[in-house]
C-alpha cells in the first residue's frame, strides 16, 4: 500500500471476541482511547472523539466482526475523509488458538498524489518498506552525523 | 490531531519514493539533482517534483555552487519529523497495550463467573 505510515501489533490473552468488544464498543473506547467517543459502530456513520480539550470527527469505513475494524480521522471538520486529506486508522484482529489475539493496527494516509498510475504501481512495488525501518534507519545515520 | 505544519511535513515522507530521495541526500548530502537522478530508478523530472516538496516541507535546503545548484538535509528538522513518527507509533504502542489489559481483565473475570 502507498504511504503506509506506521503499523503496530500486540498478542493479547483473550478469544478475538472479546478483543473485538474492547475495540469497538465506544464505552470500551473511551477507556483506551479518546476521553468521550460519540459513534455508532456502522459503516459510514460520522462520529466525534474528544482528547482533552481538542477533538475532531471520525468517519467508520469498515466494520467486519469479529476481524477488521477501520475509520478515517484527521480531516478538516464539516469535510468528507478522502485520500490525502485524513488519516486511516484500520484493526485487524486474528485469531491464534481458542485463547490468544493478534491485533494489528496500522496508521496511514496521504497516497501517492498527481502521479501517474503505471508509475505509482511500479514505485509502490519497489519499496514496500514499512515506517519501522525507515525511522531505524534515520534514526541510526542522525546519530552518526552528531556524533561526528 | 495534527496541525498544518505536520501535515506537510507528514505528507512529505509519506510517499515511499520521496522516502528513498530523503535517504540519499541523508547518506550523502550536497549533491545535485542530476546525482539524484542517476541513483534512482525514476526520472529527473520526478526526482526535481520530489525535491521541490521536501524543500517546501522544510527537510532539505539547497545552495548555488557555481552554475550547479547543492540540495543537502536540514538535519534538526528531519529529526524533528522522525520523532513526531516515533511519538505517534508510541501512542499506538500504548493503546494497545491499554486494550490488551482490558480484553484479558474481562476475559479473566468471565472464566471466573464460569467456574462458579
């Protein structure tokens, strides 16, 4: 995928079902994530976080129990989420064993703009390299230019 | 939620290409866009677009050395960017966490209702 951002995952001791209740149900939420969540859990529905005292809508895109879970967030209020002007939030929660989760959650947005498409394709496919690396990578030459 | 200034700065690095321009000018520095150009597996003309957004995003600046024009790293600034990256994977890192303490709290309490 272009623009990948950044992707995290966590194996949690519990069936996927009652992972997936943490995740999704907005009393749930509230707790791991913004201080007040208004949303209804179905796709398309707009919604409102709040963290604080700042706080901005959200946009489901994808409610599929008990396995991926995705909403759109970081786009200029009153505006629809589209490409290059919100964030992607998506969970993906797999099943290992009767007892254990995989969750995985991934951040990205900003695809590939005024680009044309053969090119973008043949980009993409060259360099699907997450965040992770690149920020090591950074991370490692910024400490060897200071040290210098 | 991001301001406007991350926003640029975000989209910047997000595009995988502008990625590998950025990762050259880090291992190398002072280098023209031809230089660029023959270390890429794109054009010139993409290589030049790449550059011109990076600049405007504050992580590379360029200089005139006789008739060829030197682009080079604002290191503070993509130092900056790398850790506003790591702090955002960070609050994921937490927040998974947070939930993998609910989920196995509730998974735990509902084995114990079983049992009795």
């Amino acid at each position: 995928m272009a623009g990948l951002v950044i992707e995290r995952e966590v194996l949690i001791e519990a069936p996927v079902e009652v992972v997936w209740r943490i995740v999704t149900e907005p009393d749930q939420m509230s707790q791991w994530f913004a201080d007040r969540v208004d949303l209804v859990v179905e796709p398309g529905a707009h919604g409102y976080m709040q963290f604080g005292d700042q706080g901005g809508p959200v946009v489901v895109e994808t409610v599929d129990p008990p396995a991926r879970f995705s909403f759109h967030w970081n786009h200029p209020s009153g505006e629809e989420p589209v490409a290059g002007n919100s964030m992607l939030v998506e969970f993906t929660l797999t099943p290992e064993g009767d007892e254990r989760t995989r969750l995985r959650v991934t951040e990205s947005g900003h695809e590939l703009r005024d680009w044309p498409d053969a090119e973008k394709q043949r980009y993409t496919d060259e360099h699907q390299e997450g965040w992770g690396e690149f920020l090591e990578r950074l991370a490692s030459v910024l400490e060897a230019r200071q040290s210098r | 939620m991001t301001t406007q200034a991350d926003d640029e700065l975000w989209s910047a690095i997000a595009d995988p290409s502008r990625r590998r321009v950025l990762d050259l000018l880090v291992g190398t520095g002072d280098v023209s866009a031809s230089w660029l150009a023959g270390h890429v597996p794109f054009s010139r003309q993409a290589v030049s677009k790449h550059l011109v957004v990076l600049e405007q995003a504050g992580l590379i600046s360029r200089r005139k050395q006789g008739r060829e024009v030197l682009y080079q790293i604002d290191a503070d600034r993509l130092d900056q960017a790398t850790q506003a990256l790591a702090d955002v994977a960070a609050q994921w890192d937490r927040r998974l966490v947070a939930i993998k303490r609910l989920a196995e709290a509730s998974h735990a309490e509902h084995k114990k209702k079983r049992k009795h």
